[in-house]
C-alpha cells in the first residue's frame, strides 16, 4: 500500500485543481475524512487504496477548504511537492 497523507503534513494544492479548491495555495492538513462521509474518526486500519478521503486543509491565512486527495502533494521541506503516492524514506535525524 502506498503512503497517505497524514494529519499535519504540509501539502500543496494542484495547479490543476477545480477553483473552489485553491489550487496552487500551500496548507496544513487538519482533517481527514471519508468520501462518502462516516460519522466518526478515521481509523487508519480500515483504509486502503480504495477509499477516497477528503482532506480539510488550513491555509495561512486562516481559512480552510475540503480537498480530495488526488489535488493534493505532500510538501518534503516547505518547498519541493511529492506526490502522496510515493513513500518517503528519511534517515535518523533527518526532517522533511
């Protein structure tokens, strides 16, 4: 299975995204959710590559959106997008 998004990763929103999901903004994930939605806390157990999640994503300036994964990236240090299919492999000590 491939790495998902966590909550709290630093993600950017796809050049190519839909409008209403500010596309090209950097943000913070703060919310995971299930499409469709389930009452209740995502428990990463029951999730593989088939579910679809939702992401609820906080911007600097305070305001905050619901974007499905596929626009998202994981940002590695603030700057460089990684595709949130690919595993990050970092050594002791080592940050991203």
């Amino acid at each position: 299975m491939s790495k998902r998004i966590t909550w709290g990763a630093l993600v950017k929103v796809a050049d190519s995204a839909p409008e209403d999901f500010c596309p090209g903004r950097i943000g913070d994930v703060c919310g995971i959710r299930t499409e469709p939605f389930r009452a209740g806390i995502v428990d990463p157990a029951r999730i593989d590559e088939s579910t679809h999640l939702i992401y609820l994503v906080e911007f600097s300036d305070g305001t905050a959106t619901e974007i499905p994964e596929r626009y998202l990236a994981e940002l590695q240090d603030g700057t460089n997008p990684r595709p949130h299919s690919q595993e990050t492999k970092t050594e002791p000590g080592e940050t991203f």
